[in-house]
C-alpha cells in the first residue's frame, strides 16, 4: 500500500507498507515501513534524540537527511561538505563531524546549536571511521595511520568564544593496521577502538567527566571492565609509554582499560557499546559476531548466521542491552538475546547489503539503511515484529504459550503477541 510520494532535490521519496513472515520456519511476522529514495544511498541511521517518529540517516553524498516514520515522507536535507567526505552525528543533530577527505586528514566539528567550527588535528592520513558521543562534547576517530585519536569539546561559554579542544592519541594498534571501526557509549564514560588487526581497545574515559554521584555509580557499576585484558592491557600502554618513562607520572584522563584480542586472521569491521559500556559487540569482515557480555573477559564468538565472508557492516545494542542487531553485505538482519548468547530471527527485507541499523530509544523498532536493487536507490525500513507462532499458541492453549522453547526469549507467556524489543 502506498502512504505517501513526495519530490526533493534527489528525486522522490515513496513509502510503503509491507508485512512478511521471517525465521528459519517461518514462524514469526513482522512489519514493516518501507521508504525508497531514489538517487540517495543512505549510509547510517539513528533515531532522532527530540522528534520520536523521525530517523536520520547520512548518505554517500555527504548530506544528512531526515525521514518521519509516522507519515512516510523526507522532513529535510542538509549538504554537509564535499561529497568526497564522510560525516557522523549525534541523535541530536547538535555536533556534526565530516571526515574523510584524503587531502586533509584534519576532522571538521560543525556545533550546529550555535553556529561554531571546531577543526580536529591530530590525524596524519586519511581518517576511515568517526563517532560523536550522544552529548557531543567527546569525538573518536581512526585510520590510516593505525592509531585512533579522541577529542574532548567543551562547548564556547558565549557567542564570543571558541569551543576548547583537547587531543589524546590512543595508541595500540600497530602501525602495520589499520583502525577501522570506534564507537563510545552513551553514558560517554567509555569507547572503544577496532583495526585489521583484530585487536579492540576499550578505554575509560571517566576522567574526561567531572566528578558527581552519577558517574560514581556508573563506574561502580561497570567496574568489572577495568581487569579485561588487564595483562595485555599493561603491557600496550607500557610499550607506549617507552619514550617518556623518565618524565613523572601524571594521571590520564583517558586510560585504557582492556585489549581484546580476536582469533587470528579476523578483522574488526564494526564495533558498538551498550549505554553504559557494560557490553561490547564487534563485527567482522569475515561475517562473524562476536560479543562480550558483562562480567566477561573474553570475547564470546555467537552461532553463524550470516553468510561466510560477508562482512558485517553493522551492530547495535539495544537500549537495555538485551537485544543485539548485526547486519552485513548479505543482506541479512539479525537479532540476537545477548543472555543466552542465541539468535532469536533473521530478516531478509533487503536485496543488496546492508549499510547500518538502529535501534529506537524505547527499544520497540528497528530501522536498517541500505543499496536496493535499484542503481542508487536507498531502502529504510522500520520494524515491530509480531510473534505470530506464539499468538497462535495462546489462542489454541488459553495464553500458553506452547512454542516457548522455540521462542524464548522472543515472547511472554502474557502478551505475547508484540515482540518488546
């Protein structure tokens, strides 16, 4: 069913609605909001952090457009740069980062809430990944060069001033690798660096904060980061710290907690912390997922279910960290319970690979970004899923649900009928 058609500077915007059936036997049903732009290959996703109904996604042409899920239609478009370069945002479209451009390693900070630049030096060869934290004030970035870089901006205290900038290297990675994936929790007291390498570097940026009972309790509560990899950790920064082992010591705001390692020959392709940095889920080229739940110190490797060599482009955690969504070059979606480790169904809406996934902030819809199968077309789909098996189940057995080994933990035994994501 058609919901809406409208004409922008890239070509029309269609919606659609459609419902199919999903999982190994069919057994679940979901539907769905299809919206195809034409000309626009979106890139990333995230919801809105004001508007609830509104999704906004990054293209390949460096612009950021924003679509409303309720009515199906484009709400607005932003050029953000030279089409050459990349960009990554906030849920709040307060801080815009464009990055990419060959020519100048240099990152550009657009604080669009009031009207500022920020240019982020550090890096000295093409940067590959970037990500903005949720309130804007920390930026990470890799490349190239096999080093990551983070910057921590205090937003100008008046029209007349500047934003203050603070730069810190995030060495580990071999200068052999390359960094191509980073992410940071939504709390800001953490992130975490991925290259070709197949290492991960989680690092505590707690203090980067100031001090009050909040962060106190959220480093209390994920304490248990600080003894991953407490020996490979130890010995990453002793190597880095070689060179001025004779100057004092001086406490760093960024420090770094834990070094994964992945199996040999894996490389890292996507990263993504839950809110409080509790759990971590990396991606690989390889196609393979792999997640360290928390209290763990080793990383979990999960069931394969995207095809063998297919990288996976993307993960995300659920709000509550419960649920996790991996897409990749398949074209496949998955979603995982991280407490049992076990994948609870996977989506084929998509005919060409996936770009990248979000969750919605009540964690009760999902949206993926990819290439169609129309030349330049981009496809954005928003999910509830129904549980059809066990709405059946409860009809026939009076609310029991009979299918529970199947389905657990997908459904409740009371409701079941909409998947809570």
């Amino acid at each position: 069913m058609l919901c809406n058609l409208i004409t922008s500077d890239v070509g029309e915007v269609t919606g659609e609605k459609v419902a199919r059936l999903c999982g190994d036997h069919l057994e679940h049903a979901y539907d769905a909001l299809r919206l195809t732009t034409s000309g626009t290959t979106c890139i990333s996703c995230c919801y809105h952090a004001v508007l609830p109904s509104t999704v906004i996604c990054s293209t390949s042409s460096n612009s950021i457009n924003c679509y409303d899920t309720a009515h199906g239609s484009l709400v607005s478009q932003h050029s953000k740069g030279p089409r050459r370069c990349s960009n990554a945002f906030n849920p709040s479209l307060s801080h815009v980062a464009v990055y990419g451009d060959p020519m100048a390693p240099a990152i550009e900070l657009q604080l669009c809430s009031c009207n500022k630049f920020a240019f982020l030096e550090g890096p000295t060869a093409e940067v590959r990944c970037c990500v903005v934290s949720d309130d804007g004030s920390i930026v990470v970035s890799g490349g190239r060069e096999g080093q990551a870089s983070l910057w921590h901006v205090t937003q100008p205290a008046g029209p007349a001033s500047e934003p203050h900038v603070r730069h810190f290297s995030l060495p580990g990675h071999g200068r052999s690798s390359m960094v191509k994936a980073c992410c940071v929790s939504a709390d800001g007291l953490w992130a975490a660096t991925g290259g070709n390498d197949g290492n991960i570097l989680l690092w505590d940026l707690a203090g980067l904060r100031p001090i009050t009972g909040s962060n106190e309790a959220a480093s209390k509560k994920v304490a248990g980061l600080a003894s991953r990899g407490a020996e490979a950790a130890a010995a990453a920064a002793a190597t880095s710290s070689k060179a001025a082992a004779d100057e004092p010591a001086v406490a760093q705001p960024v420090q770094l907690s834990a070094l994964l390692q992945l199996p040999k020959g894996e490389q890292v392709s996507c990263l993504d912390l839950s809110h409080d940095g509790s759990c971590l889920a990396a991606g690989c080229r390889s196609g393979k997922v792999y997640l360290l739940p928390y209290g763990s110190t080793e990383l979990q490797q999960l069931p394969a279910r995207h095809q063998d060599g297919y990288k996976v482009r993307c993960c995300a955690l659920s709000p509550d960290g419960s649920k996790l969504l991996s897409a990749a070059e398949d074209a496949r979606l998955v979603l995982w319970d991280v407490g049992s480790a076990s994948c609870v169904l996977s989506v084929h809406e998509h005919f060409k690979p996936i770009r990248g996934c979000c969750w919605s902030p009540d964690g009760r819809h999902i949206v993926t970004v990819g290439a169609s199968g129309c030349a330049g077309a981009a496809r954005l789909d928003v999910a509830a899923v129904t549980c059809s098996a066990c709405r059946t189940a409860r009809r026939a057995h009076s609310g029991a649900c009979v299918l529970q080994s199947a389905c657990a933990p997908v459904c409740k035994l009371s409701g079941c009928s909409m998947l809570v994501l």
